[in-house]
C-alpha cells in the first residue's frame, strides 16, 4: 500500500496543506488539499473519496478536484462519508449558492456520485476500507485500510476515544501504521477536549495500558502554529507528518 500525504495539517498556513492522503494512487482521504498538491493528471486517476468529516479543512478543496475530473475523464468517481457529512455538503456546499448541485453538475457529465459509507468492509479498487466511528462532530469518521499484506489505521479528527484504542491494539501485528490526529499542545487540553482533538498527553494515554502496538505510529493534523510545542511532547514512539512523506507498508 502507498501512501503519500498530500496534506495533513490542522490549519492553513503558508507552507503547510490541509488533509488530503492519496492511497495506491486512486483512492483519496479527505480533499483538504488534493487539487492545489497534485497534477491535473494524478487528480484524474482519483476513483474513490473517503471523506472524514464536514469540516472545512477536509473539504475545501473537493469542489476543484471534481472540476478536474469532470474536464478530463470519463470514470465514474464516488465520494464516499457518513449521511452527516452527505447531507452537510449537499446543503452548504454543493447547493446551487456556494457551488452548482451535484446534480446540475452531473447534467454536465453524469461522472460523479456522493454515497453514504455502508457499516461494514467495503471493496474499492483491491483495497479492504472500513469506516470507523469518530467522536469529533456527528457523523465523524476513521479509516481503516487494508491490503494482503497489512492494515493502516487514520482516526480523522477525534477527541479522546478508548475504542480507537482498543481496536489499534487488537490488530496486532496486522497493523503497520497508525495515523492519530494530534491538533494541540498539553498546554491546550481544555480546549482539546472541548473541540474534540487529541493532545500528546491524551495520545500517550491512549496507548498506554494497551498491548504495545508495532505499528508505525504517526502524529498529524497538527495546528502549524502550535507544532514545535507538540512536536517536543509526543512520546518517544511517535513519529510525525507534516505532508509530503511518502510510504509504503
Ligand atoms: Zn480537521
Ligand atoms: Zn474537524
């Protein structure tokens, strides 16, 4: 499985990108950034969108990498989340005032389908992918991805979950990388908690107390401005993205 991060801060800020995480080349979490870090080329090889959540920093830039798609290719593309999500895209969004609807959109080019994400694994493009539920807004989702030969894990956005937890650790030596949003420093927890996002603290917490994990753990979705202090309390088993990596696991 590849994986490059196109994107994957908390926040806008020169130099940094919002959440977008290209697997295989075809599939794509969250469209925080895909359109302004890919070329026109790779954007149209985008089958499948899994969208975490409504949050503007996941989506801001869906409504550009669908116009790629539709000048250029003829695949059908399907934007996969939970009906929260669906339904918040279709209202605010995609609602003839910010963006055309999807269906004056599709009278266009009938290419496009926004599909709520069935409980359950589902197959897109070789890849096992099931949506795992987020405590951050309602309809928050996770991902876990799985191929032959291993599952990653992304929690989306998420406030502070045991069952996030237990599920990483229950996979065992299956898991070969953990992707955990850590948004702000320990100094912040209050409003970590209220705003329901991780800190280093509420990570190592998480994992402590757990059989340990041989995943490759990494932070992300940290807010730029406060990534130095949250760099410098991540527990010594983390590492961190900022965008740009590339993996294979
Ligand atoms: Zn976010
Ligand atoms: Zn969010």
């Amino acid at each position: 499985m590849k994986i490059e991060i196109l994107g994957c801060s908390g926040a806008v800020m020169k130099g940094y990108n919002t959440t977008s995480i290209l697997i295989d080349g075809n599939i794509l979490i969250d469209a925080g950034s895909a359109a302004s870090a890919l070329s026109e080329d790779r954007l149209c090889g985008i089958r499948h969108i899994l969208l975490t959540h409504s949050h503007i920093d996941h989506i801001k830039e869906l409504p550009f990498i669908l116009e790629a798609l539709y000048s250029k290719k003829d695949d059908k593309v399907t934007v996969w989340g939970s009906r929260d999500t669906i339904e918040a895209l279709a209202g605010n969004i995609f609602n003839g005032v910010i963006w055309p609807k999807i269906t004056e959109l599709n009278s266009y080019k009938d290419i496009v389908f926004f599909r709520e994400i069935p409980e359950g694994e589902i197959m897109l493009e070789g890849l096992a992918v099931k949506a795992l539920p987020a405590m951050h807004i309602p309809g928050a989702l996770g991902y876990l991805v799985s191929d032959s030969t291993g599952k990653v894990m992304f929690s989306g956005d998420m406030g502070f979950d045991t069952n996030f937890f237990d599920l990483a650790a229950s996979l065992n030596h299956s898991l070969k990388a953990l992707f955990v949003e850590v948004s702000f420093p320990d100094r912040m927890e209050d409003f970590a908690r209220l705003t329901r996002h991780l800190t280093p603290a509420l990570l190592k917490k998480g994992l402590e107390g757990r059989a340990p994990t041989t995943a490759r753990i990494f932070a992300y979705h940290m807010k730029p401005r406060y990534i130095d202090e949250v760099v410098a309390e991540l527990p010594p088993n983390v590492a961190y993205i900022t965008g740009g990596e590339v993996f294979q696991f």
